[in-house]
C-alpha cells in the first residue's frame, strides 16, 4: 500500500490540482478494507494518463535534422577485461590490439612528420616569429597537439601512442637545446617552462577546437602568440589552418595511423582551397612498416 501511494502520488501531482488529488486519495483510502482494485484501477488510469502526457511533450521535442559522420555516437571506452583493467589500475598497459613496438616506431614517426614536413619559415614570415628555439617548439607543439587529438580517437591503442608522441618531442628539444650550445641548468629551466606551457596549451586548445572560432583564436593568441599579436588577419590565418588541418586528419583511416605514423601537413596558406581532399592511405608491410 504505502508504495502505490507513492507512486500515484508522483503521477497525480502532475495531472491533477491538489484539492482534487486530496479528495480522490482520501476516498480510495477509505475503501482500502474492501481490497485494491480500486487504487489500482486509479493508478492505471493515471499512468496511462502520464505516458499519454509524456508522449506528446517527447513529439514536441521531435526534429528532422541528421547527424553528421563526425556526430554519430562512438563508445566512449573501449571494453576490455577485468585482468587488464587490474594491470593498467597498477600503472602498467594491457594487451593492445597492435603490438605496442610497432606503435612506438608509428609514434616516433608520426613526431619526425611534425617536425620535418613543417614549413618553419612560411610560419615564421607570416606570423612574424623571431627564428629562435622557442619559437619553433611553438609551431611543433601545435602540430603535435593536432595529432594527439586524432590518435585519442583510435582508443587505447592511440593513447599508448600519443604517450610516446610527447616522450619523443621532449627528447628531440633537449636534443636539440644541446645541439645548440645552451647549458644544462639554462636548458632545464627553459624545458620546465616549456613543459608547463604545453600542456597549459593543450587544454587551452581542446576548448578551442570543441569550441567556436572566437575560442579558439583566443587560445592561439594565449599561447602561440604569447599576447603579442596585434595584427588579427594573423589569428585568422592560425584558427583556418588548424580547422583544415584537422579536418585533414580526420579523413586518414585510424588503423593506417596506428601502424605507420605517416602524417602530412597542409599548407599555411591554400593557393587552390578546392584542393583539400581526401588524403591516400600509406602503404606498409606485413610487419606494419
């Protein structure tokens, strides 16, 4: 009895005023000796009522508009065991679905394309960079972010790469912040600076990306133009060229991703913007290489 009453009582109190929702309760509650067909005749009057309700409150909601490729709904966690779930609780990675060396050759090269196929001068001309260490880890760390973003979508096979995407670029700067004479205490501290901007950058970027074109070119500014930029035709310029960047990589297949690493980057600036299409996939062996 006392869970009917509660249910009736959710269900009345969004169909019926009080007063008559009062009266009704009191005179079911006085036949209650006689048995419950009563009550339960009131309670199925009025969840047919409520699912009628419901029901035209959802056709109000009701839209025509289809969901894009990119919109459909993805798993957000790939299903995997109760084993491996205890092995990666213990800070160790399960069984992936391709082997974690080919990955790791995939991750170095995916970072070699970041730093190689970039036109670090075409940047440094139309944004008006000075030509120094930090500047070209700005640009890189830009490209790098790009594809940390398209490698978390491929699972936890593409964040076990993007682990080793970050591990090579730090490597490659303190590489190459020896390689140009700069001293061990100077290069730790510029590394710490730099290690806290990046990924500082990396959530300023997310928001953008996820965001509209006015976020986005704020966290450019932030933090590829260090608050320094005054001319807006630049901004311009950065925020299309990771929205085509991107749309870019989205369109290379995942699994050639995983096993090759193979990126290539659009131009700064499109002489031919009809010239965007969908890229060839990489050819590679057996061994995935």
């Amino acid at each position: 009895m006392p869970q009917w009453i509660t249910v009736c009582s959710g269900l009345i109190q969004s169909t019926l005023p009080q007063a008559q929702w009062d009266r009704m309760l009191y005179g079911t509650l006085q036949r209650h000796e006689t048995g419950r067909p009563q009550l339960n005749k009131v309670c199925g009057g009025l969840i047919q009522t409520s699912g009628a309700i419901t029901q035209q409150r959802r056709m109000l909601h009701s839209t025509d508009q289809f969901l894009a490729a990119k919109d459909s709904l993805q798993p957000s966690e790939e299903k995997v065991g109760a084993f491996t779930k205890i092995i990666e609780a213990m800070g160790f990675t399960g069984p992936l679905k391709y082997n974690k060396w080919k990955i790791k050759i995939a991750a170095l090269r995916m970072y070699t394309c970041c730093v190689e196929r970039t036109d670090y001068e075409e940047f440094f001309h139309r944004c008006q960079m000075p030509d120094t260490l930090n500047s070209w880890f700005l640009i890189a760390q830009l490209h790098v972010w790009m594809c940390l973003v398209r490698m978390k979508q491929e699972g936890r096979a593409g964040k076990y790469m993007c682990r080793y995407i970050v591990h090579s670029m730090w490597e490659d700067v303190e590489q190459r912040g020896k390689v140009m004479g700069i001293d061990s205490f100077t290069l730790k501290q510029s590394m710490r600076s730099m290690t806290e901007n990046f990924y500082a950058a990396i959530f300023g970027y997310d928001e953008g990306i996820l965001s509209d074109d006015h976020v986005l070119a704020a966290a450019l500014w932030r933090n590829f133009f260090n608050k320094h930029c005054e001319d807006p035709r630049q901004l311009e310029l950065l925020v299309e060229y990771v929205r085509k960047q991107m749309q870019y990589l989205d369109a290379i297949n995942g699994e050639d991703l995983l096993l090759t690493g193979e990126v290539t980057w659009r131009p700064l600036v499109e002489s031919n913007a009809q010239s965007i299409l969908k890229p060839t996939s990489p050819a590679y062996n057996d061994e995935g290489l």
